[in-house]
C-alpha cells in the first residue's frame, strides 16, 4: 500500500493549498508582467497530489514529448524540490513571448537558458516565497538550473527517500503575447515535508477561518 | 443605530477557504450579513434570487473570471459597490476593475481593506436609500 495513495490532506487542506499556489501565481504574473511589458495570464487551474511514479505517468500520458525543466531546490521546515516543467518545443517561443519577439532567432537561442532560467525562478519563487509567508515559514530557494529530458528523467534526481516521497503536481496556463504555453509546476516532496506541511495548513485554515479542523481519525 | 442586519455582501470564489476567510473578517461588521456564491452562474442566481446589496468578486476563477461578472453584475445593478480581489495586481486587470467602478483588493483580503469597502457601501446604499 503507497502512502502517497491514501488522502493525505483533507478537502478543505487541499483547497487551502490551491489557493495559496493561487495567490502565490497571481504574484509571480505580476512580477513578470513588469518584467515581460505585456499581460501574463497566470493560472493554477487544478492541483493534484500523487506519487513519484504518478507524476511520470500524468506527464506520459500528456506529452510525448521531450520536455524541459527549471529546476529549484528549497529548504526549511518543507524540504524539497521545485520544477517548472514544459515541453522542449515550447521553449523557443516561451522565450520570444517573454522578450517581445523582436530578436533575431540567433539570440533567442544564446538568451534561450538565461531567460527560461529566470522565468522559472520569478514563478518558481512566487510560488513558493508565497506559501512559506502565509504559512509563517521561511524557505531558502536555490537558484534556477535547467533540465532536459523525458519525465522519469526530470523526476530521477536522486534515489527516493526510503519513506517514499510525494509529488504536489499543479497544473498552469501561461500565456503571454500570443503564446500559450501550457505547462506544470511539480513539488517533490518526502513524507516527513508532507506532514510538516498539512500541519502548517491546519495552523493556516484557523488562523484565516476560525475553523479548527476536527481530527476524526487521529490517534490520541 | 441597529445591530441587526441590514446589508447583505455577496462573496463569490472558486476556493471555500477563501469564502471562509470573508466570512471570518465579516464577521466585525454586524450590519453586514453574508451571501456565498462558487462561479459566476450561481454569483448571479443568487443576485437575482435575494437581495444582495455588494459583493467581492475573486478574478480568478474557472468559467468566467472575476472581471467578467462584474460587467455582468454591472449590467443588471448599475449602482451596486462591488470589489475585485486578486493577489494578480497587474495594470490591465486593476485599471478594467476600475472601468467598471469596481474597488481592486489585495488578496489575501485584509480586515481593514474589507471595513473600508463596508464603509463606503454604506455609504453609498444610505444614499441611494435616502
């Protein structure tokens, strides 16, 4: 029996964590809009929390394709890692979208890591600087690295935890200019981050609620 | 002065929570009692199924977004103090809110932002009444 199979965080804790991701979203467009000059759609439509393996599988069955990755590490209470994740064909015009496409190919491709990089952190960051702050926690964030590759690849960065480890999978729209770019943002979480975590959310829902979620299967 | 309620705020987002944490900070404001609304199709049943005196609008959502309602919403009150929240502050989506007379509110929403949208409500619908 996988833990990651069991509901590990109730509706309402679930909810809570979209809308952080939400807030944080509508930050990180913000940011970019500035950057970029134009208007960035930025949404979070859906959140799903599974295995490592099921994380492979959501993005095998929707792309077929190579897939590129920004890649962020964060540490403090919640332990773990961040990838921004789109297919490869999309990069070029991701990048385009976000310099204005007024630069001849040859640049795009040299400015092609650099800016993809720093897209990446500006979502990556509002993401995750938004959660630890409304949750009263703070995260160190590594800078941005860029990956390559199929799914299973992006997910094999280390052995998985003997605990086993979770993925907070959320699914965005992008779109800037003409461009839109669907993409993901998975969370690589191991189980003790998880449990961090669902307690933050708890603090969280009665802190902006009142409500103090009752624990009806708890152990005493 | 009476406590008992005379205006009713119409709270309309896609996440419970959010709706939750309105009505926590709605809670301050006795005059005030709460209508809840997940999308912008039950948003606008329940504008025409009750009287809704104002309502915050998340921009947000799945269907048609926060921005959308409220030209709706627009339509059908012409006077009716309504306010868009996001945490997406970008240029384009706070000047349409204001095209529309609507007040943009930070999210997460604070005490203090919601008393003041209240209070100018308030003073709005006094008007209007009177």
């Amino acid at each position: 029996m996988s833990p990651s199979e069991s509901p590990i965080l109730t509706d309402l804790e679930l909810d809570a964590l979209t809308e952080l991701v939400n807030i944080g979203a509508g930050r990180a467009a913000t940011s970019l809009r500035e950057m970029v000059g134009a208007q960035v759609i930025l949404t979070v439509p859906r959140i799903a929390l599974v295995s490592r393996a099921g994380a492979i599988e959501i993005l095998g069955e929707r792309e077929n394709e190579r897939l590129v990755a920004v890649h962020q590490v964060f540490q403090g209470e919640i332990t773990g890692r961040a990838l921004l994740i789109f297919p490869d064909t999309k990069s070029l015009e991701l990048v385009r979208a976000v310099t204005g496409g007024e630069l001849p190919l040859e640049d795009i491709v040299e400015l092609e890591q650099e800016a993809l990089a720093e897209t990446g952190n500006v979502i990556l960051n509002g993401c995750m600087a938004t959660i630890a702050n409304l949750l009263h926690r703070s995260l160190k964030i590594s800078l941005p690295e860029i990956m390559r590759g199929e799914g299973f690849e992006l997910f094999d960065l280390q052995p998985p935890p003997e605990g086993g480890d979770v993925v907070l999978f959320l699914f965005i729209d992008f779109a800037v200019r003409e461009s839109d770019i669907r993409g993901y943002v998975a969370m690589l979480m191991d189980m003790p981050s998880l449990i961090a975590l669902k307690a933050l959310l708890v603090e969280f829902i009665e802190r902006t609620t009142g409500v103090v979620e009752r624990e009806t299967d708890a152990h005493p | 002065m009476t406590n008992e309620t005379t205006f009713k705020l119409l709270v309309v987002d896609d996440s419970k929570l959010a709706r939750m944490a309105v009505g926590k900070l709605l809670s301050a404001n006795p005059g005030w009692a709460r209508a809840e609304a997940a999308n912008a199709d039950e948003a606008v049943a329940a504008a025409q199924r009750e009287p809704v005196h104002a309502a915050v609008l998340d921009f947000n959502m799945p269907g048609r977004d926060g921005l959308q309602l409220a030209a709706e919403l627009r339509g059908m009150y012409p006077s009716m103090p309504l306010a868009i929240v996001s945490a997406n502050h970008q240029v384009e989506i706070v000047n349409r809110a204001l095209e529309l007379g609507a007040l943009f509110l930070s999210k997460p929403m604070t005490a203090e932002a919601l008393r003041q949208f209240l209070d100018t409500a308030e003073a709005r619908l006094g008007t209007a009444q009177a």
